[in-house]
C-alpha cells in the first residue's frame, strides 16, 4: 500500500515543483529559490521508495538510496533561508539586515556540515522491505528525529508566528506545526509513509506562503 502512496506524492511534488518555478518567472517571489531544491529533494525521496521495488537489490538500488541521504543533508536546511526570506517579504526591517542574513546563512551551513557528519559521512546501510517498499535503510536509525530537523522545525515554527502576526497569514504556522505533531506521534498505523504525508503537507504550506506573500 505504501508504494501508491510514495507514488501520489512523487507526482505531487512534480507538480509543486512546476508551480514553485512558475510562482518564481511569474512573480519572482523570491523565498521559493531556497524552496525548490528542497521539493526537487523530496520528489526524488519518494520517487526511489516508489520503483525501489522494480530495481531490486543491488548496487545501482543502493547508490540511489545513498544520493537520498545526501541530498536531505544538503536541501532540507534551505527551509531556515525560506524561513529568513519569508520574514524578508513580510516587510519585517530587522530581517534585512546584514546580521540576520549571515546568522541565516550561516545556520544553514552550519545545519549541513552537522548532517553531513552525524548521519552521511560514517553511513552504513541495508536493504529492507517495508509495507510493500524496497529501500536502503541505516543499520542504526535514531530513536529521535536529527538535531537538523529539530533546528529547522524550530525556525520554521517561529517564523510562521512572527508571519501570522504581521500578515495574518497562519498556514505557514498550521503547516509547521502539523509537521511536527506528525513526527513526533507514534501513529497506530502499519505505514511507513506517514512521515511523508506530514512532509507533503508541510511544504503544500510553505508553498501557500510564498504564493501569499507574492504581492509583497
């Protein structure tokens, strides 16, 4: 069952990645060039737990699960540059400083080096059949969520306070916080594509935020 899933939010996050290039030609919101890479990520993500199955065990199944971990070290901390231009948009002055630009990039150097060392360089993976799906799995997953993901969950949920304050837009904090809550429950459910769901969600609102703001 878990493979039609993966299989519905590939061809979502296909049709994300169309519209956040289109929101970025047509009206140059400027917040979806560090939310591209992370849906283009994504979209890869879930398009290899789709054919895993269809490729089999193997070398070539194996690199392309690696390629999956990568590419989330290096992508996923763009959300805290999405996060600081969202507040950049919203018109909030202090967000355009130069300080607050080179803590943003900054953070998010710092967010790839730590998942590139924690989680990428010593990585050890098997093959392992889940719900339907083949992929590459760490021989030791973390009980908790990467300290990454909890820095970026953390700058995203502050960031859509401060957007819900000033422009009364609260999807963006909806979105996070339901990205959070989903993580963090254990769900009575015999799916591992709960996560994903959360995920797609998330980024449906991050999304939504940029097309709001593209008038700003």
């Amino acid at each position: 069952m878990d493979a039609i899933f993966f299989t519905i939010f590939s061809f979502v996050y296909f049709i994300l990645f169309l519209l956040a290039i289109s929101l970025l030609k047509k009206h140059y919101v400027r917040s979806t060039v560090y939310l591209i890479p992370v849906i283009a990520g994504l979209f890869y993500d879930n398009t290899i737990l789709t054919i895993g199955r269809f490729i089999d065990e193997g070398d070539l199944l194996e690199n392309l699960n690696i390629a999956r971990y990568w590419i989330h070290a290096f992508f996923t901390p763009f959300l805290v540059l999405f996060a600081w231009k969202t507040l950049e948009q919203a018109s909030l002055q202090w967000a355009r400083k130069t300080s607050i630009r080179i803590s943003a990039i900054g953070l998010t150097a710092l967010l790839v080096l730590l998942e590139l060392y924690t989680e990428v360089f010593n990585l050890n993976i098997e093959a392992k059949w889940e719900f339907g799906v083949l992929s590459y799995r760490s021989l030791e997953p973390s009980s908790n969520p990467p300290f990454m993901i909890l820095i970026v969950s953390l700058v995203l949920v502050v960031a859509s306070i401060l957007i819900w304050t000033k422009q009364k837009w609260a999807w963006f904090f909806i979105g996070s916080l339901l990205m959070i809550i989903g993580s963090a429950i254990q769900w009575p459910i015999k799916s591992g594509a709960i996560t994903n769901l959360f995920e797609l969600i998330l980024i449906i609102s991050l999304l939504g935020t940029a097309y709001f703001q593209r008038k700003t």
